[in-house]
C-alpha cells in the first residue's frame, strides 16, 4: 500500500530535494528512524500508549495504562505554560497530542468498565 502525502518545505530544502526525489521515501524512513531512535521517554510513552489502545486489549490492560512520570511532569509543564500563553507553537501541539491522548484512554476505560459489568 502506498499513501499520497503532500508536505511544504521551505525554498532551499526543496532544492535539495529536487536531485533526490526518486530517494524520497528513503529518505523519510531514515529520517524517522533516526527520530524515532532519539525519541525522548515522553515520545516513547505516546506510542507505547497507542499501540496498546490499538491491540484490541483486555480491559485489564486497558486499566493499567498510565502515563509515566515524565509524561505526567511535561504535561504539567505545558499546561502551566498554556495558562500562562507562554506556549510555542510546537509546544501547544504537543499539548494538543497529550490532551487527545488522555481523552482517548479515558474513553477506552470508560469502555473497559462498561464491559467488564456487562460480563460480571
């Protein structure tokens, strides 16, 4: 399977990639795989996260996901931060993600409590 994606770069990169666009792709999953690899703890929790979320888990998993304690602590600070409007735009992201992230396992307990009474 392959996906259409459409991104903008500034003028000078894009001149850069103009001699390497057959590599394109090559060079996307380099790049996130060395991003990946760097990826702080709190990077590494979202997708631990989400890829619990995704496993079709039982609600007993699903009651035992929490955020690590650098999750929690950079949640903090951003939401202080956000309070404040002191928030960069990659940081207000970044909050957004965190933000939909607790929604989404709080639906999922929600949904693993509503299950376990139906199966008690």
């Amino acid at each position: 399977m392959t996906v259409e994606l459409t991104i903008q770069v500034p003028d000078a990169l894009s001149k850069d990639l103009q001699h390497l666009k057959d590599r394109l792709p090559e060079i996307l999953e380099r790049g996130l795989r060395e991003l990946l690899a760097e990826a702080p703890k709190t990077i590494q929790d979202e997708r631990t996260i989400v890829e619990v979320l995704t496993s079709r888990p039982s609600p007993e998993q699903v009651f035992a996901l929490r955020p690590s304690p650098e999750l929690q602590t950079r949640a903090g600070e951003l939401l202080s931060r956000g309070k404040q409007a002191t928030l960069s735009s990659h940081e207000a992201a970044e909050l957004e993600r965190y933000l939909l992230l607790e929604h989404l396992v709080r639906i999922a307990k929600a949904n693993a409590y509503r299950h376990r009474a139906l199966v008690e």
